[in-house]
C-alpha cells in the first residue's frame, strides 16, 4: 500500500554465475577477434560481420582453447587433457572436430588457412588476435535519505505523484517537480516548475544541467545524491516510497 514505509533494503546477490566449460576462462566477458571473426565468451558464439556461426559445444571449446593460446602451438596431449580430462578418445575424434571449425572458417581472407597443423605435434590459431573486454554496463542511483533508488534508462520522474519512478512523498516535493534523464550523452537533471524548487550545488535551476558521479542536488528540502558506478549495484532498494509524517499532497 502507497502509505506504508518498507523495511531495510533488499540486497541483490552478488553471486556470479556458474563456472565456464572446458576452454573458456572464469573471467571478465570478453570478446575476442581475430581476421573476420568474433569470440564472444560471454554469449559462447563465434560470428562473423554479426551472423553467428554454429558450432557443436567441443568445437566451441577447442577454438576457444587455441585463441586463448594463439599463436602458441597446442600439442595433441595438452588438447586432449583439456577437452576430455576424464576419457579417452583417439586422435580421429580430434581431426574430427578441426575440420568442423575449419568449415565454420573457410572462408578466411587470402584462401590463408587460420587453423595451422604442426604435424606430429599439434595446432595453433595463425592469424593475429585481440582481446577486447566488454564495456561494463554502467548503473545510476539517486540516494535520499537512507534509501537507494535504481535508475531505468530515459526519463525518470521525481516527485509525490504515485506514478513517479522515483517516489517522495515528501513535504516540500511537488507532485512532479523534477525529472533525471538517463541517456547515451550524459544524465540530465531539469526542474518541472516545482513549487519550492530544485538547486544543484546550492544553486537554483533555470535549465537543464548534466549530473557528475557524486553530484548533490536538492527538491525542495530533501538533498539526493547522484551515483554512478560500472559494477552491479551493491545494494538494489526496492522503493515504493519515501516520506515523511508531514507529507500532504
């Protein structure tokens, strides 16, 4: 119910998920590309110019193993440890697999084949890799008071309005006095033509401003802080309002 105070906040786990199958690292998502093609070790795909090539989960895993290795040649044995540490299976299986990933890259620049066979030995990925780690999806919070509150991407409303996305039912907050917008250019910050108004830094807002990590801003009376971070939330409040005993529409 709207006039009910929740508790403390709710925490989200911070538990990451479960370890990766044989060849791909427990690290960072990262995104791998080499001539035309991209690892991507999150989402285990291999695409090319955006189409996503298919690839049975072992032939994932060998290519996976032989990028993170590249240029290095990958003796049989060490491939075999990796890909089945619990069986056995004949080197037949291993060609097997190789021809499939060739298939999936024949198509390589120059007719240059990326899969090179040392013979007797081993494989290895011939052309150039770089390793690209996923940009971290940055999050937004306002904190008011003792509560944090997430911001959704585009336009989030501030004020007493039971619709608002960002709820205070506070005294001196108009019912829509302020909004923050969450875009790709920077986090805006603009008054609605609230009643006791909306200052950054002390100052009273005529326009639109653009928040920085650590901003401090007040509606009314209430000081919220802006927060910015490129890792998960540490803690996600679910806020269905916040107020005080004063507050009156």
């Amino acid at each position: 119910m709207g006039g009910r105070r929740h508790g403390g906040p709710v925490l989200r786990s911070s538990q990451g998920s479960p370890g990766g199958k044989s060849g791909e690292k427990n690290s960072a998502p990262m995104v791998i590309r080499f001539g035309s093609y991209q690892l991507d070790s999150q989402r285990r795909q291999l695409s090319r110019d955006g189409q996503v090539l298919h690839l049975t989960p072992k032939a994932y895993d060998l290519l996976s193993l032989l990028v993170e290795a590249a240029p290095r040649v990958i003796p049989k044995s060490e491939i075999h440890q990796c890909l089945w540490p619990a069986g056995v299976v004949t080197d037949a299986t291993l060609a097997g697999l190789i021809k499939e990933l060739r298939r999936a890259l024949s198509d390589a620049s120059d007719g240059e084949p990326i899969i090179r066979t040392a013979h007797r030995v081993g494989y290895a990925l011939d052309v150039p890799v770089i390793r690209d780690h996923e940009p971290q999806q940055e999050h937004h919070w306002l904190v008011a008071m003792d509560r944090r509150i997430a911001l959704a991407q585009g336009v989030n409303l501030i004020g007493r309005d039971p619709t608002a996305s960002v709820w205070l039912d506070y005294a001196t907050i108009s019912r829509r006095h302020a909004r923050v917008t969450v875009g790709p250019t920077g986090i805006v910050l603009e008054d609605l033509g609230s009643k006791n108004g909306t200052s950054l830094r002390g100052v009273p807002l005529t326009r639109t401003v653009t928040l920085q990590n650590g901003d401090e801003f007040a509606c009314g009376q209430l000081v919220i802080t802006y927060v910015r971070s490129s890792t998960e939330l540490p803690t996600a409040t679910e806020v269905s309002r916040i107020g005080d005993p004063e507050a009156r529409r």
